[in-house]
C-alpha cells in the first residue's frame, strides 16, 4: 500500500477544532507526515538570531490536520508512531531571551536582564553505532533519539496554540512519543483533527533551556479508533510501559493528574481497585519530567508492565 | 577491621548541630549503623494503625548523629553507602488520614473527608532471582532494592524534623541512595553530624501514597571527607550517572535548583562552560521527582557520564 | 442619545477572534449589555442541581462580541463601568463537586469524595442603607456590590474559555470591575471583540467555593480606544487606585506579573525609572487575590493615587 | 506599673525551644522589647551595603526569648501590640542580590546576573499630620504605620531562622501585626518563649523587593493566655477584622490554609456550621498577600466582624 504523503507545506499554529482537514485517512493506513522543525527552517546557523525567526512567525508549526475516518468525540485516537526520519543534516537549538528552565519568563517574571541569545548547530553523522549529533563547542556525541515535540488532536471548543500542551495532547515534548510507541489522545471532534511537527533529534527530560535538538523530519503513523473507549489525557504505551502524560502548573498538579490517572487505567483495565493500584504505584511508579518550559509542565507518570503481572 | 556498629536504640527525631554525637568515626573506617522503620516498628500487622502509630512517636528516626573526625564546615561528606541488609522478614506500607500524592493535607488543605486508613503488609522473600516483596491483596512481586529514606547532616542553626529534606539531605525518599551509590553532603558543623534512617526496601518515583516499602535496616557505609570542597545540595554519584536533589516547592522551584546546581558541577569539574554544560543538559539530562509528600518535594536532576566524554 | 442595547440571547462561551461581532458601537457611546447569569437562569432554587444545570450547558455565557469602531490590534480598549443593575430578585451561590478553594480539583486531583453540592439562594431585598442579599440559612446581610466576572476581549489566536482569565481579560472574578472604575485591556483584533458576562451581586476576595452571587444583570458601558498604547495584562483605574491583574499559576507567577506590569506602568506614565517604582512599590504597593479557584489564579497588585504625588 | 524593659542587646536569630529565656513576665503586665532593625543597625547610609552587612551577621534578630507565665503547650498565647516606637530617625530598604519578589533567588533559579544592589534611605519626618517617611530620590511622602515583621513563638521541636515564617509566627511580615490589634500564636513549650523583631515603618502587601522600610523599634505588648484553646495558625483580630496568616508555598497552599483555618474558626466561635462558614467566606471574605520574599509566603484570610452578626 502506498501510504499517504501530507506535505510540510500544510500546517497550522493551533490545534483547533475549527480548522478543515487537509487529508482524510482510514485507520490502520500508513501515514507520512513531513514536519517542518519548530522555527519553519528559519534557523540554519550559529549566525541566525531565534528572535528574528521568530518576527511574524508562530513557532511549533504542526502538520495538519488529518482527519481519521470513524473517530468520533468520546472515543480514543491510538496513534502507532511507526518511524521518524529526518529531513536535516543538522538540527539546532537556541538560547531565547526570556525563554528556557533557567530563566525568568513572560510567567516567571523578574526585572533581571535575559541571558545571552545563542544559536548552536549540531551537525548530523552516520557512526558505525548509528546516527549521533555533535555541535562543535559541546563537543560531545548525542544519539539520534527522535521523537516529536508538538502532536494532538482537536480540542472541543478552545484554540490552542501549538506550543502549548493540554488534554489534547500539543506540546508535550515528550520522548516517549518515539517510534515503536502508540499514543493515546482523546477524541474531541469527528475525525479526530491530528496534527504534529517539532520533531526533535533528541531531549532531555525537561527540555532545560526551552529548545531541544530541533530538526524537520519525515513521521510515520498508523491510526486505530477505539470506539466509545474514553480518555481524559494522553497514554502512551511502549514495549514495557504504560504512562500518563499530564500538562499542568504547578508541576505538583501535573504530577497528581498523571499518578491519579493511571491509578484508574490500572483499575479499569487490569484488575485492581483504586487503592491496591494507589499502593502498587507508590512502591513501582516512574514519574519524570518531560518540559519545565512550556506554558504548561508536562510530567509522566508510568509502571512497568512487568508489575501488572499478579501472582 | 571491624567495623563500628551503632545500635538502632540510638536515634533522634531531627537533624540537628546541638546534639551530642552517638560514635565518631574516622574517614574510610566502614560504619554499620542499624536503623529502625519509619513508625520505630510499632506497625507489624494490617490492623496497626499508622494513626495510632504517630501518637507520642516521631516518624522516620535516623540513627545518630556521627561525628565523622576531619570534617569541617565547608567540606563536603562522602558517604559511600556500601550495603542495605534488612532488619525485618517483612515491610510494611500505609494510606494515613490527610497524607499522600493524591489525598489532601495539612499544607494543601480542602474541607473533604480523609480516603480511608489503610496498612498494607509485604512478606520479604528469598526466590532464586533474588529478594522481593508481596502483598496478599496486590499481588505482585516487588524486587527487594533498598535505600535509606531519610538521611543526611546536622544544618548550620536550624534543627530539621526528619520527614524534611533540605540541602542537609534529610527525608529525600531518593532510589537512588542505594547500595554502591555515593552521596555527598555538605557540612556545615564540626564532625558533620550523620545521621540515616527510613529505610525502603523499595519505593517508586514520587512516594505516591507516602509510605514506601517501609523496614528496619542495617546499613553500611564508609566516610570521606572532601576538604575545602562545598557543595550547597546533595549529590549522588553512580556507577553511571552524576545527580543532584533538591528539595522545594513548588516543584519547579526544586527541578530549577536541581539543574543549576548540575550546570555549576559540570562547569567546575568537567570543562563545560556554564553555557555549554546549559546547553548539553538540555539535550541529555535525566529529571525525575523522588518524592511528591514530603513537606518539600525531592527532584533529582542527572547525566550519564558518558555524556561527559567531549571529542 | 439612546444607548445600544445588545440582548442576554447573544451570548458566547468562548472569547474568540472568529466570532462575528453581534454589534457595532462607536467610542463615547453608551452600551446597555444584558447578561445572563453564570449558569443561564437553570438555577433558581436550593432543589436545583448545579451538576444538572451544567449539562449541555457553558458556565459563564458572555453576551457579544461587540466590534468597537477603531480599536485596531495594538491599542488599548478602555471600558469605563457605567452601571451594573439587577435582573433577578436574587441571586444563587454552589457547591459544586471537585470545584472551589477547599475541594480537590480536576486540576488538583486527590482520591477523596467530593464535598456535598449544594446550592444556595440569596434573596436581594432593598433596605433604608441600600440594595442588599441574605441567605436563609448564612442568615447575614450582604450588601449589593455588584461587579462582571467575566470580561474582556478576542485574544489574537487562540479561543479561550469564558471560565478562564488571562491576558484578554475574561473570568478574572475580580470585584473592582466595577460601577465608577475603568478596565484597560490589550485590542488583539479589529474591533476588540468585546464581550461580558458572569455577573456577581457580591464576592469574596478569591471566590473562595467557586461560585459569588450568581445574578442576570444589564451592564452600562462606554468604551474609549487608546490608539498606539499597547498593555500586556489588563489594568484598572478607579478614583483611588491603579491595579493590574494577572492571571497565573502557581499565585506567585500571577504576583510577580501584576506588581512587573505595574512597576512598568508607573515608569512609563509617573516618571519614575524602575528602580525607583520597584523600591515605592514595596512600601506601598497593594497585592490582594482575586480568585483561586479558575483554571487560573487572578492577583490584583495596586498603588493609591495619593502615593504617586512626589514632592 | 513599671513595665518591664527588654534590652535590644538580647536577641536571637532562630525561634528555638532550646533557647533560655531572658526574661519572664505575667499575664497583663506591660512589656517592653527593644528591637534592633533587620541588618542590626549596619545599614545607616546609601554606601552601606547590605551584602556586606549580611557577612557574619543572621538578618532578623528578634529581641527574647521571653517567657509568659502560665504558658503550656496546647494554649494559646494573645499579644497586644499597645505601641510601637520607633528608635531611630530614619528607616532604610534595600535590593540585595538574588533576593525579592522580582529577582531570582536561592529558591527560584534561574542562570541570570543579579538586579543592581542598592541602599534606600528614608528619612523619618514629624508633620501636621504625623510621622511619615521620605526617601531623596524616590520622593513621595509615606505614613508612619509600623508592625512587627518577624513576632512569634518557639516551636516545638524544630529551630526556625528569624527570617521564616510559620505556624509559629515568625517572619510573616504582616501588616496587621500593628498597635491595636492582638497577634494570637499556639503555644508549643512552657511559657511559649515569645520573641519579636524586624519592625518596619510601613510596607506594601507582599514586601516586593524583600526588604520594608526597616528600622530600630520599640514595641510594647500586654500577654493573655488563652488556656487550654489551641490553634493551629496565627490569627489576628483587629477592631473590624477577624484574620488568618498562614506561610506556604506555592501560594495556593497559603490561601488554602488561611481560609480553611477561617471556615474552622467561624464554625468554633460564631455559631456557623461550616458549609454555612465557607459560602460566607466566599461572599465576604478577604485575601491579601503579607509577603511574596521569605522561604514561606504568607497569606492573610480575613473577614470583617460586621459580616458575623446574624439577623
């Protein structure tokens, strides 16, 4: 089967529920998605300022959106993440006034001065161990570990702008979206209204200074609907785990929301009450961050599936 | 040699600099330090009440402290943790009225009723692939990977209740503070004044009903003393991973402290600049939430030492 | 000249930049807004269930937008509060499950029981002293000081709830949007796109339960366009005071806004540099809560007049 | 009746049960305490610099402990602030690196330079129409209206820095702690061991940049001992006013607690039960911010004793 292309030429800066689709797919239909990398190509040296990239241009442009045929509001959107590829031979990040973990923000506000503006290249190789990255005064090899920054659904009724994360998904910067993973998002409108873009080479848990090894790329995805199957935030499941993705701030109201939500999925799906799960987490949950830099904090909640095994 | 013992019935309720030290012990000298559960073994069976536990009793007492000879303030204390061996054939964990991840307390007040008091017993088992833990009502085996809770020095002039963490350590509930680990501490009082308590026989990330696998232990460890090296908050250093914890709220304010402090060790011992070292952190640092419960919240940001290897 | 009158059947639950205006006013010229109340006339009685009335059902409908003539994005749109009257004979307040300052929420999740919903009347009467509510069970005389909860205008992209504040305005349920004072909010859209809703007969600093005292009102307006003036947060003037409120989370996020803008306002409009208005502001700025229990917190920081006089 | 004098030469910097005291007094019987200024009287001029100061010196000493008859665990202790003096004819206020309410700090990290260090000086003036205070560059006229900043009691077991606040009191930077309103602390160690400092000369809601209009004082208070009523925050009462102070952080978790203490207090004392104490509260009652600067925020729930009286 030839899977669908949707060209990088069609984005959007929001997950809206008021946006026409720009491709109609069928569930379990490979889908390639070509993704611009968060500042539309703007950014292609050390000499190239973030801040003029960003003048009349809405950072995260996510591809989009695609409408999958049978999803309908209350059901749950199963996005297999089958390959990302890249569209690069470099990927960058930035030091942006007033952005970043380390810094005051438009939020966190101080009357300090910003710290420097920086743009750093790392450069694209093929090692015999695979691909790495490597800028030139780092100086120190990073994997290629893609995943993708910015990936949802519609919203019900708000527009969101994609460098926001939320119910819907949006802009988690969550590694564990990475391919052989399937993630999970609620379903708000017929059809879904998927979108994604901000593909990054690589993050750490965090995404401390508010950029991650940002880089265009080619995403690969196959959809299933799970009819009248209701979610209230994002899962992912990977090879050995389950996990909850809550956006919230404080970090504390992220990390609740994620722990009580996979205290009801093990409940509802595998067998235990409420406070055996409450207790089994407690003594085998993982809970690490995913941004402390977007509008909202993401936090990950997950539990090996070896500890769903009751004796 | 034989090493010091210094016995369970040695303990106190707070990390303090006014109390008289229990042993004092030369550097590389190896210490077994017994220490007691958090309720101080008052809780062996489901009908134990944790409630009825805590009346007249200080939860989580640290044996100590231990005067460590050449330690001054300013210096840094290594304290290798050699072994964690159980005291116990059994640990416990419990739900306690107003305490917990996902309950509301007495500093996130609500006027809602307690979820119910509950005690949950873990058989310790020998199988053939190792120690682990059950309970009769989850069901799932647990592997036995200890860590002391509750550890760390005397601070400068306040008195710390042990259920705290701070930058003196103290009730960090960090996994990572397990057996071939080396915590480092600041001190800050002739001797440093060491005190461990809270042993786990395991806990998940975040603490999430804040109880761990909570058991008697018997700890060793043998100290360093880093002279006129100052740190401000607690390191760990692994087989593979530097780490700093720190300990705050909100949360964000604990992960911020958590990476400068990581930003400033890289840029002192490993040649980054401190930009650099902002930028690698961003790419590959690791940040997970030890504990959600405690009176402050324990983030712990870290990097793989092969991250540290520059081309 | 007879004023404009826009009918409570024109309502909105979003503040949205895609909404066409339901009318077109020219500056200087007052504006009659009917409003309905937050949960549009289903509640009217202690038997009636605010749960009930929420299905199918928007809280905070806000009647407009209402397209101002020569308000371009860019400027600012100053609403001077002509008038706020009663259009009911009373007024209701709810406990609504997981909702208010003392409940766990869906944005603080806990495991525990909601606290009991309950919906409480207040009958506005008219006494020798003025308008004022009373409760047949509170049994305390409230008086008749009435304000918009929520307010404000189209933001640039995204759609925002009308329970939810920001930098557009909206669900700030801050009491000094009231009859005498002006609010100042940032034009993102031609026209402003204004609209108004949630009336309150009386409230609380912080809405403490979630709800004040819900009533229909008809609102008195004139609008003003600052042309070339750009805020970033909304601001009120009243006779006394100057006051900007920010909406955040955690409340340290919205104070640190509220008292920068105004640090900004007072070095741009006062002649103070900002050093100086940051030093006046400590020793007489005012910094109460506004609400604690929206999607975001509002904190309203203020400075009198009197103490902008320099000698 | 001579009052008793407590010299300014016997001060602290911790509130600590470990502490003797330097004074006992009755019930009833005049006390007066000396209290040096927050920096001790290093600060005299605009060349004198605060960090300088602060080396080997702990900010804060409050003049005590002082012991009150009749004090015993579970009381509650009333202080009557009668009068407050001040002991020098100037205050001062200062920007201290990563210190206050619109910097980064020791708390909230960020990897940004400081904001300028600067001294303040405000002259102490007597007009027409009282004391006021002028500072030469800023030049606007402010009242004399002091409080106690740091006024509390010594825990019970821990030792807390002067410059924390607690449900000890400590460093609550209150505004309302002034001459005619009674201060209400629970009592944790015989005789409760009361000890006061940090007066200011005025300060705005939050103590924005961290340090009020600091000055020498001489503060006179009567004690009450409320036996066997116990409390478990600080709560002041005013001629108009019921209040709550509480010191959290985030700040939500400050105005939870105040209120909460409110709803309770309310129930207890004034014959409400305490749904009919929460929908009150949400309709009437009040939420400032003392203090935005120290290690805990402290927040103040207040009502107004006219809203108590039931028809």
């Amino acid at each position: 089967m030839t899977p669908i292309e949707i060209p990088a030429s069609h984005t959007s800066p929001t997950f809206s529920p008021y946006l026409e689709p720009v491709a109609s797919v069928r569930p379990g239909e490979p889908v390639v998605i070509h993704t611009l990398d968060a500042l539309g190509g703007r950014v292609r040296s050390e000499a190239d300022s973030p801040t003029e990239a960003e003048k009349d241009f809405s950072p995260n442009p996510v591809t989009g959106p695609i409408f999958v045929e049978g999803a309908e509001p209350g059901d749950t959107l199963a996005v297999r993440i089958e390959s990302i590829e890249p569209a690069s031979d470099f990927a960058f990040s930035c030091f942006i006034p007033f952005m970043g973990g380390l810094s005051s923000t438009a939020a966190t506000r101080t009357l300090q001065d910003p710290i420097p503006e920086r743009t750093w290249i790392w450069d694209l190789h093929e090692g015999p161990e695979g691909r790495y990255l490597e800028n030139k005064d780092v100086r120190v090899r990073v994997p290629w570990e893609p995943f993708m920054g910015s990936i949802g659904v519609a919203p019900a009724v708000e527009v969101v702008a994609t460098v926001t994360p939320g119910p819907h998904g949006g802009n988690m910067d969550c590694p564990d979206v990475r391919p052989g993973s399937t993630l999970y998002l609620p379903v708000s409108m017929p059809g879904a209204l998927f979108a994604a873009g901000d593909g990054h080479a690589r993050q750490g848990q965090g995404e401390l200074c508010g950029t991650a090894l940002e880089i265009a790329c080619r995403l690969t995805v196959t959809f299933e609907v799970e009819k009248g199957r209701s979610i209230a935030w994002p899962r992912i499941v990977s090879d050995e785990r389950l996990m909850v993705v809550a956006s919230a701030k404080p970090m504390e109201d992220a990390a609740r929301i994620a722990y009580a939500e996979l205290v009801g999925w093990l409940a509802e799906d595998y067998g235990f009450d409420r406070w055996e799960a409450y207790e089994l987490l407690s003594q085998v949950g993982g809970l690490y961050v995913a941004n402390m830099v977007n509008p909202l904090y993401s936090l990950v909640a997950s539990v090996e599936k070896r500890y769903l095994q009751r004796t």
